[in-house]
C-alpha cells in the first residue's frame, strides 16, 4: 500500500524567499511614497506659475490697450475687474496686494512675502518646513514661486518655482 502524503502549507524555505522578495519590493517602491506631500507641493506650486503668467499677460493686454504701462520710477494703477493693479513695465508690480489680486490662493495654504532686495515677491507653501510660524526671507526659499518685477516695456517679469524636493 503507498503512503498518502498529508502534508499541507508551505515549508520553511518557502516562507523565507516570499518575505525576501516582499523585503526587496518594500525597499525598492517605498521611497516613490515616502515624499509624497512635497511633490503634491511642487504640483501645485507649477499651478500657481501657470496662473501669474496667465494673469500677467492678461494684465499686459488690458496695459496695451488702456496705454498705461507705468515705470519702475513711477507705477501705475489698473482697474482690472474686481480689484486694482499697480503695474511697471506694463505688468503687475512684485508685491503681496497684487499677488491676492491676481490668485485666488487660500490663505491658510499660502502665504506671500516681498524681498524688496530682488524686486520680487515669494507665494510660498505654509505647510513646508516652519513657514506656518515664519515666512522666507530669501530669494530662492524652498517650496515658493518668486515672482521678479519686469526689468523694461515689453520684458515679462521672471517667475520661478523652488522646489520643495531637497
């Protein structure tokens, strides 16, 4: 008469390979994850870019055709809807009441900061590092758009994300 084999469940050998493998997998897939508020960050961050460059060709055109396009020296007001703009060069000037002008940005996400050194002005994420406490201080703060003021008539103001990748 054969035996008839009983056994049932995996062997030890078994068990050890599967959790290796699963260990390699881990190792290998956890750091896409691991950083996911800060690219999330990033995103939103290109979003904001994107709206003060529309919102600054925009502002241009409405300059072209009222021909008020203002001076670094001498800025000029703009009705531009629902709020005013003071413009240099023919676009929006870099400070904190034209950035709230120009994005619809929730207060409790995003802040704005002038560096008055640069002529520029930061939005940057509140939730990134201790900014909810301080705000940047710094031309190229991490996790920000630095809005440049245009440099002559017809020149687009310089707008760059810093990432918050480090």
């Amino acid at each position: 008469m054969q035996k008839v084999s009983t056994q049932q469940g995996f062997t030890l050998i078994e068990l050890i390979i599967v959790i290796v493998l699963l260990g390699i997998l881990a190792v290998t897939a956890a750091p896409k994850f691991l950083n996911l508020q800060d690219d999330a960050r990033d995103a939103t961050l290109e979003g904001i870019k994107a709206s003060l460059q529309t919102s600054a060709s925009v502002v241009n055109g409405k300059a072209l055709i009222n021909d008020v396009l203002g001076t670094t020296d001498t800025p000029v007001t703009l009705d531009v809807g629902s709020d005013n703009v003071t413009i240099v060069n023919g676009y929006p000037q870099a400070t904190e009441d034209n950035m709230a002008a120009l994005l619809d940005i929730d207060a409790a996400d995003f802040g704005t900061e002038e560096i008055s050194a640069s002529n520029s002005v930061l939005v940057y994420a509140t939730g990134f590092s201790d900014y909810s406490s301080t705000a940047p201080t710094e031309t190229e703060a991490p996790c920000s758009v630095e809005y440049f003021n245009s440099t002559g008539e017809g020149v687009r103001p310089v707008i760059k994300v810093n990432s918050c990748v480090q």
